[in-house]
C-alpha cells in the first residue's frame, strides 16, 4: 500500500477536519475563557486520536495527515496532563 498525503476515508477526513477546527479553536480565541478553551480543544483532541486510531486500524488508512492528526493531538492532550502532574508534584508555594 502507498502513503498519500490526504485520507481517503470517511474518519480519516473527519480526523483532519477535527484537528483544523481545534487549532482554528486555539489560534481565532473563540472562548475568551482559557479553561473552556482548554476543556474544548480537550474534546477535540481526544475525538481525533479516536477517529485517527480507528481510520488507521480499521480502514487501513494510510495518509501522512491521519498520522500527523494524531500525533499532534496526543501533543495536545499531553500538556494539560504535564502540566497538572508538574503543579501537583512541585507546587510554587
């Protein structure tokens, strides 16, 4: 099987679709709050690495995109679990 650059399934191109709106999310400043914004890009970020997950298992997917989507959404998802962990073990007092 070839690697392209776009998917060609149906959640394939819902995990790029996700991922564009999650970092249009972050980069417009659509919630002026940051822990909704936060909380939202969560959501989004957690449904790409399903669908990507699953496009790629299931379906075979074999798009640079659908691997990029969720490799930059396990990213995400990483920080705010980083940097809970990193206040609760080393408090500033």
């Amino acid at each position: 099987m070839s690697i392209s650059l776009l998917p060609r399934t149906k959640l394939g191109k819902w995990c790029v679709g996700l991922l564009v709106a999650c970092v249009a999310i972050h980069f417009l400043l659509i919630a002026d709050v940051p822990f909704v914004r936060l909380v939202i890009q969560s959501i989004l970020a957690l449904a790409v690495i399903i669908f990507g997950v699953v496009s790629i298992i299931k379906n075979r997917e074999r798009a640079l995109l659908t691997y990029l989507s969720v490799a930059v959404c396990l990213l995400i998802l990483l920080f705010p679990l980083a940097f809970v962990l990193g206040e609760r073990l080393f408090p500033h007092d």
